[in-house]
C-alpha cells in the first residue's frame, strides 16, 4: 500500500533552485535512503514531506490526505511525520523524563518499552546539559515516537557521532523499525550505512533525483560518475586498459576497487605499478597506474603486501566493468 506520494515537488530561494520536479511514491513499511553531495537538496525534501517547509509548486500526500506546508498551519508539521533532524534538539534545564512527558500518546508500559528500544532507559532522571550527543539523539528520537507517527524522516543520524554511538543508533533503528512498523526516509552521507540498511536508494544532484533503484545496482551500476562517487571509490578508465586495439577514449568503464582481482600470475592479467597507498585497518586501498597506458586503477589487498614502486597483476572479467557516459 502507498503511504507518501510526492508529485512534481519545486522549491526556489534567492541562491537558486533547491528542488526541481520531484516525484515518487513510497510503500507502507518501505524503507528509503536518499544520497547526494551537500546542497543537493536532500534537506529541503524531508522538511517538506515533514509539512515543516512550503514548497512553491507540487504537492505531497501522505495516508490519503494532502500534507499542508508550513504557510498553510500556525504550527507547521504533520502529527503523522516524525522528522530528526541533525541537531537533536532539547529543551534545557529540564530533566529527560520531564521532556518526554510532554505530548506523550503511550501507556506506560508502552512507554517504557519505547525508551528501552531507544537505549535510554538509564537516562530518565538525568538533565539535558549531562548528555553526550549521541545520548540527547537517542532521546530526540524517542521524543518524536512517543506521538505514534506512522512515518520516520532520518537527516544524517550518523553524522557527528564516533564508532561507538554509531553503532548503538544503528541497532535503535533497526530495533524500532521492527517493533513499530514504521515507515522510513533516510538521508546520510555514510555509504556502508545506506547500503546495509536501506530496502531502495535514490541519487539527488542540484535538486533532481538522477537514479533510483536497489542498493546492490546503484553500486556496481551507477548512472555516472557523481553518482558513483557517492558510494565509495572507484576507477574510471578507456576500454583499452582491457584488449590492445585503439578504441573510443570518450567512453569510461566504472570499476569498484572489490571488483578487481589481482593475482601473481602475469598471463592474461595487467600489470599496474603502485603509485599511493590507502591504509584502511583490515585492507589497504591501493593506487596505480597501468603500465600499457599510465591510466589510474583503484584495488584493495590485504596491509603491507606492497610498496610504492611495485608492480601486481590485475585480472578483469566482463562483470568486473560498467560503461559510463560520463
């Protein structure tokens, strides 16, 4: 069933266009990411599906029913869209359970539930000034879903937050995306985030959505090369890298560094020389240039198994590339 249908969104301001013609639809229990470069306009579409900005031109539908912007209510959102936004805001000097009393819609054990899904049950008689950042998140949180929303809006819930906290606030979102059936839009910067969770992904560049689709194809079949950027690195390089004929050098196969497999045996392979060296904990990502045409290859291999100067062999398979347009 569709929950929220967004149709022919635009929103301008004095810097230029922020949204251009937006449109999809999403299910019920459908879980979404939306990637794209800073300013791409990823923001300004959350607060207006979250009935917190107005948009210029287009409308939004959520459960059946128009959702009025902020120009149309004297106190803008919708009771049924919980937007986080990045900066976990608190009311100060007040304790945790006193601001999580206001506009409580659950029973206690309801209640108590939720804050224990949220992994802030030890946190109720602290104040707000005695909370970390990904403590007062956790609690911006559960402040939202203690209205029962039906739908989730997620701006950039990793950001700012070290290993530790990233990890608590992946587990709290899986665990009440479980426990509550919700509905959710995420947008992050973090590619090992969106891929892992998301159930479809979707590209945004100065305002318009550029490709849509399942995780997995967005990664090994970008559109182009800014979208491929969003997701981790990658090289792009001339067919000739791969059969000895001169060939069309306007044309660039996409490779993903996973996608190469190097081997010590030199028949069939192309030998590549080690130019820089990414230090990565379990991995090294590795730089180098192909012999044949000094073109740049990106691959992984296991720490300290080369120097700059060295030369491996890479083997290529007819899945391992993606023509790019550009």
């Amino acid at each position: 069933m569709t929950i929220l249908s967004v149709n022919g969104l635009h929103k301008s301001s004095r810097e230029g266009t922020l949204l251009e013609q937006i449109s999809f639809s999403l299910e019920a229990g459908e879980k979404l990411a939306i990637a794209g470069e800073t300013g791409s306009g990823k923001t300004s579409l959350l607060h207006m599906i979250a009935g917190i900005a107005q948009p210029d031109a287009g409308n939004i539908a959520f459960d059946g029913y128009r959702v009025r912007g902020a120009d149309e209510k004297l106190l803008p959102g919708h009771p049924g869209i919980a937007y986080l936004s990045q900066h976990f805001e608190l009311r100060n000097h007040y304790r945790v359970n006193e601001i999580l009393a206001f506009q409580n819609e659950l029973s206690e054990p309801e209640s108590a539930h939720l804050y224990a899904l949220c992994r802030i049950d030890h946190l109720l008689e602290r104040r707000t000034d005695q909370l970390s950042g990904g403590e007062r998140q956790r609690i911006a949180l559960a402040h939202l879903l203690i209205k029962k929303p039906k739908l989730l809006l997620l701006d950039e819930p990793f950001s700012n937050l070290d290993w530790k906290h990233k990890s608590i606030v992946r587990k709290v979102i899986a665990d009440i995306k479980a426990a509550l059936h919700l509905t959710m839009i995420m947008v992050s910067h973090e590619p090992a985030e969106i891929l892992s969770w998301a159930d479809r992904l979707i590209f945004m560049h100065k305002g318009s959505f550029i490709q849509d689709g399942k995780p997995a194809d967005l990664f090994h079949r970008p559109v182009n090369s800014y979208a491929a950027g969003l997701l981790g690195p990658f090289s792009l390089v001339t067919t000739s890298v791969f059969i000895d004929q001169e060939t069309n050098h306007e044309k660039k196969h996409f490779i993903r560094p996973g996608n190469l497999a190097v081997t010590d045996d030199s028949s069939g392979s192309q030998q590549i020389t080690v130019t820089d060296i990414r230090y990565e904990g379990n991995q090294s990502l590795i730089e180098g240039s192909v012999t044949k045409n000094n073109e740049t290859l990106f691959f992984y291999s296991s720490p300290d198994i080369y120097k700059k100067g060295d030369a491996a062999f890479i083997r290529f398979t007819a899945d391992d590339y993606w023509l790019l347009d550009s």
